[in-house]
C-alpha cells in the first residue's frame, strides 16, 4: 500500500514515517502543501495522511484541489484543529476521516485499513478469493486456515491485486504498491514476488497478461 505522509511537524512526521512503515505501508513523506500537491499530481497512492496547518499551501487547499482534479485517493485529516466547524469544513471538503491531535498510532491504523475497506466496496475487513484469506489488519495470508508465509512485498501486491479482482494491474501500478521514493526498484521485483505467490498459492491464482500486467480473476 502506497501511503503519502503530508506532516510539517517533524517529530510527528518521524514518528508516523516509522510506524506506518512498520504496520507495511509504502510512505512517501512531504513537509509542505506545495509539494503534496505535486505528489498527488506525478503518483498514485493508495491512501494519505493529511495535516492542515501547512506552510506553502494549506491542507485544505491541497484537499479541495485533489478533489477537484477528480481524484478519488482516501484521505484522512490529522490535525490539532478540534472545532466542530473545522471537523465539518474538511469533511465536506472531501476527507473521509478526521483525527485530532495528540492521537493513538493503532487507532490511526484502524481508520486508515477502514477507509481503504470502504474505497474498495469491502464490507468485511479480510479480502477473500476462494481458499485464500488475506488480513490487512494482521498482515497475515491463510490458505485453507493454514498460515502462508510471505515477504512483505509479496504480500503488498498480493493484497492489491486481491483488493482489484477481476481487473488487470499492470507492473508500473504494483511496483507502486511495494515502493516508496526512498527505495531501489530491482528490475524484475514484480515477477520475482508473483513467482514466489505462485509458488505457495497455487500457479493458476495470478494469470499473465502478456504486454499488459497481472490479473487475479474473481473467484468462481
């Protein structure tokens, strides 16, 4: 999951940046509003995490911006701002949630797996195909109620392509889901970690699509 970390605070932004990375998030972190926006503009992100109280550009300006280009990218607002008013006008801006500061890490997780369960259509926190459980809450697969190991990009683009049955992803789209900025993409990352899903899942669950990407067919 590709996360975007718009936080000026840097004590908070380090503390976020550690521990969504921990929890398996891919983080890109920016400082300001500016630059937030021109992320949102030259990537895709699953999710993001937003601060209000921006130099450069407030978050309610990248939000209603965002909003406006027509993107559809869950956003959670976290801020010190605790009105009534202020919980209203980001809402209706387009959030899909808001936080106030001080908060709890574990809560902050449980909001974000929520919005993404509902930017999905998912009404259920675990992803099904067939035999196959995958907990976003957890991080664990089972296959038939038995624990399957994976690395933890294996499971990133497991879990997109899980969450997009039945359409195809292509390889920029689940390269994406594993790397933040900061990270090396290895030439042929996707096909070594669609090769090990295989391997443990079974070779029919992810087909191929020659010049396209990958495709996890809705379960019969």
């Amino acid at each position: 999951m590709r996360l975007l970390l718009i936080e000026d605070n840097d004590s908070i932004g380090k503390g976020l940046y550690a521990g969504l990375n921990q929890a398996g998030y891919a983080v890109d972190w920016v400082r300001d509003g500016e630059t937030a926006q021109s992320a949102f503009v030259t990537e895709e992100y699953d999710v993001a995490v937003l601060d209000l109280g921006l130099p450069r550009k407030s978050g309610i300006e990248v939000l209603s911006e965002l909003r406006a280009r027509g993107s559809k990218v869950p956003v959670l607002i976290l801020t010190a701002r605790d009105t009534v008013n202020d919980r209203i006008i980001g809402l209706d801006q387009g959030a899909d949630d808001y936080m106030i500061k001080p908060f709890d890490l574990d809560e902050l997780q449980a909001r974000l797996r929520a919005i993404l369960r509902r930017s999905s259509g998912r009404a259920t926190p675990k992803l099904v195909h067939g035999d196959i459980e995958l907990d976003p809450a957890s991080h664990t697969v089972t296959k038939n109620g038995d624990i399957i190991e994976l690395t933890p990009r294996a499971f990133d683009i497991l879990q997109t392509l899980m969450e997009n049955q039945g359409r195809v992803m292509s390889r920029s789209r689940l390269e994406e889901s594993m790397y933040s900025w900061k990270d090396e993409i290895e030439s042929n990352a996707v096909e070594v970690h669609i090769h090990q899903i295989r391997k443990k899942l079974g070779n029919d669950l992810i087909r191929t699509i020659r010049g396209v990407g990958y495709i996890m067919d809705k379960a019969k």
